[in-house]
C-alpha cells in the first residue's frame, strides 16, 4: 500500500492515480450525448460548456441528466477505483477527474467548469458532504435562482463540513476543488455582482451556466 511505503516507492502510484483521473474525467459526455443524438457540437450553444446546464439548452432534458449523472460518475469512479491503493491515491484521482472534466486534453484544454464531477468526487470520498453540497445548491438554487451563485455557495460548504468532520486531507483537497470552481465561475461572479447574471428558467440563458 502506498500510504505505508517511503516518497521514493509510493510516488508511481499517486502519479498513476493522478492521470487515471485526469484521463477519466476528461471523457466529454455532453458532447458524445449530443453529438449522438444528431444536435451537433454542444460547444457552438449557449455558454459553450460541455456540461449539463449547456447540454440542457438543446432542448433534450432526458440528455442533460445523463450528462449530469456520467460527469459525477467520472469523479466516484475515479475516488472509488484508486481507494483500493489507499486515501491519498484516491484523493489524487478525486483531483485529476476534476482537472480532467475542467481541462480536456481532447478539447484544447476547455471543458466545463466541474460543479457535476465535484459531486461525485464527493461522493467517492464521504457521501455525508455529497449530501451537504447538493441541499446547500438547491436551498440557494430555491431562494435566488441563480444556478452560478448556488454552486458557488455549496463548493463553500464542503471543505468547511469535511474540516468540521474531521477528514483533514479530504478538506485540504476540497479547498483547492472550491478554488478552481470559483476560478472557472469567475466571469458568473462578475455577472452576480453587477446584476446581469441570468437566473433558473430565464430563457436563452446563456450566461448563468454553471457547467
């Protein structure tokens, strides 16, 4: 097991973990979906992401929830397949399906902005701050209708809940998860700030997206 072994004999493992996940979560679903269903490259659409609220604005809600639930799996997966080398290799696989979804090396390095692939990291890691990060999103998401700001507001709440519980490590990589989500949503929060940010339901939302 790599958790016991000495830096020297454990770093292949935490490298190898890291591109499994990179690899895993770069696979583009919302574009496969779509472009398999005859509606063309989801990227020319709305805010360009690959992910579900883009794949949404096609029209095909039955191919936005697939979207939603294979860009989470990407993430459990990739936590869940690399546990069997310990904790830290499954958080460094946890952070390479998000880096993977975020930055595909198939796409030119622009994905989507990782809200669905964090959940299911989550979910791998301790499916309490899964639980956590989904009620904040929807109470947030019930209250202003603004999809950015309710991701925004639930990526928050799971380092400081697993901090709370006393998963250090997992925190640690929440926090850097949380910072990269604000980094990618950086445009939404200067929308949120000046008032122009779309809300849920609003009609050719293209500004709002959250993935």
């Amino acid at each position: 097991m790599p958790e016991t072994m000495s830096w020297a004999l454990a770093w292949p493992y935490f490298a190898a973990a890291i591109v499994f996940g990179y690899l895993l979560g770069s696979i583009p679903f919302g574009l496969m979906l779509t472009r398999l269903a005859g509606l063309g490259d989801v990227r020319k659409i709305g805010s360009g992401n690959i992910g579900t609220t883009n794949v949404l604005r096609t029209g095909r809600k039955d191919l936005a929830a697939a979207t939603l639930v294979l860009d989470a799996l990407k993430g459990t997966l990739a936590v869940w397949i690399a546990w069997q080398w310990g904790p830290n290799t499954a958080i460094l696989a946890g952070l390479g399906a998000f880096l993977g979804h975020c930055y595909p090396v198939w796409l030119g390095f622009r994905g989507g902005k990782g809200v669905a692939t964090y959940i299911g990291v989550l979910i791998g890691l301790d499916y309490l701050a899964a639980l956590v990060f989904c009620a904040i999103w929807l109470l947030v998401a019930v209250i202003t209708r603004y999809s950015s700001l309710s991701a925004l507001l639930a990526s928050l709440s799971a380092p400081a809940f697993l901090w709370w519980y006393g998963e250090g490590q997992m925190a640690e990589l929440a926090i850097l998860i949380t910072i990269l989500i604000w980094w990618k949503h950086r445009q939404n929060i200067s929308r949120l700030v000046s008032g122009t940010e779309s809300r849920i339901g609003k009609k050719q939302d293209e500004s709002g997206a959250t993935d």
